[in-house]
C-alpha cells in the first residue's frame, strides 16, 4: 500500500495550499479503499471513511475524513486521465502475465447523460486482457457511433481456435457488467465527468 501511496503523489493537487484541509493523497485512498469494499456512492465513501477512521489512521496517517460535498468537489478537479494512467500501472505491475487476447469495448455511465439527448452520457473505451482480466488502456469519450465488431488477429490457427478466441470478448461485457451490478456505476449520481472518470479507474482496479 506504500507503493500506492507514493504513485499516488505524481497526481497534481490543483488547490491553493492555503486552502487545503484534507490532502489529495488521503482522499485518493479514501476513495480506493471504499471502492474496493464495494463502495461506491459518495455518501457511502464517507460513510466507510468515518466507520474506519482508526484503520484509516493507523495505516495511512490520515486523521480527517472529507464531508461529501468536499469529497465531491475534490473528485471533480482531480486530472482523472492521471488517475487512469496510475491504477493502470498498478494493475500491470502486480500481474505476472498479461496474456494474448485483447477485448476493445465501450461503456456509457448512464446518469451523466442529459434527458431526451442522445449520445449525451459519458463513454469509457476500455482495452481488456482477458486473460490476466486486466485494464491495459482506456479512452474516455462523449459520444459514440453504432457499434460494429471487428476481430484482428495475426494468428494462424484453426476455426476452432479463432471461435474460441473470438468468445473472450464476453469477457469484457462480464467486467461492464459488475460495473452496473456490482458497483451500480450507472447510478452515480456525480455529474462531473472528471469525477465519474476517476471513479470508474477505481472500480476497475
């Protein structure tokens, strides 16, 4: 968790010190360590803050818990694609092998869109290993096209093999899935999209 810690740091904190009550850091780890209870609404993230102050503070040093309005405030300046790019090299590091088949699909975060707009709401490109079940790249976008499947492979293998291939795309749609089911991403209410960009690193971590 120190390693996290430390990676942690390369993240800009874009307050004026003067200001500052409640460091980047500490909220960061906050953030993660609700996240990877199943925490995901801010409320609840505050919630799991205050419940676990004295693990919190024994292990992290972090002595105050950020309300929700500070919480969220602080979510919506964050350079999310900073955020991205430091759990994705979490997740690279503490993976022997990554694999071979890579899954490309896009997921919208439903309660970002604007009623009776189309193509309003947030979309996250994701480069899946479905292998190693690892995020090795993501692209955040506002609006999409209608989906066509393409398969790119440079293998020379039997139609078998390619069919099998071809089927750890489901992979990808499983971990959008738990997005929804298991983190209710889709109800995050946080309208910012830097916000709901750094959330959704943490969901995949």
């Amino acid at each position: 968790m120190k390693k996290i810690q430390e990676k942690f740091t390369k993240i800009k904190d874009e307050r004026h010190p003067s200001y500052v009550k409640h460091k980047l850091i500490n909220v960061l780890i906050i953030t993660m360590c609700a996240i990877l209870c199943g925490i995901d609404q801010l409320e609840d993230i505050v919630s799991y803050g205050k419940n676990k102050a004295k693990f919190l503070k024994k292990a992290f040093g972090i002595k105050e818990i950020p309300s929700k309005p500070t919480l969220s405030r602080i979510l919506s300046m964050i350079d999310a694609e900073k955020v991205g790019e430091i759990i994705l090299e979490i997740m690279k590091e503490n993976v022997e092998e990554l694999g071979e088949i890579i899954a490309v699909d896009g997921k919208s975060i439903r309660s970002t869109g604007v009623k009776d707009k189309f193509n309003s709401a947030l979309q996250i490109l994701s480069a899946y290993c479905t292998e190693s079940a690892v995020i090795i790249g993501q692209k955040s976008i506002v609006q999409t096209t209608m989906e066509t499947s393409y398969y790119i492979s440079s293998l020379d293998e039997t139609p078998e093999k390619l069919l099998q291939t071809v089927r750890e795309h489901w992979k990808i749609e499983s971990m959008h899935w738990l997005l929804d089911v298991v983190f209710s991403e889709d109800e995050c209410r946080l309208k910012n999209y830097e916000g709901q960009k750094t959330l959704n690193s943490f969901r995949k971590l």
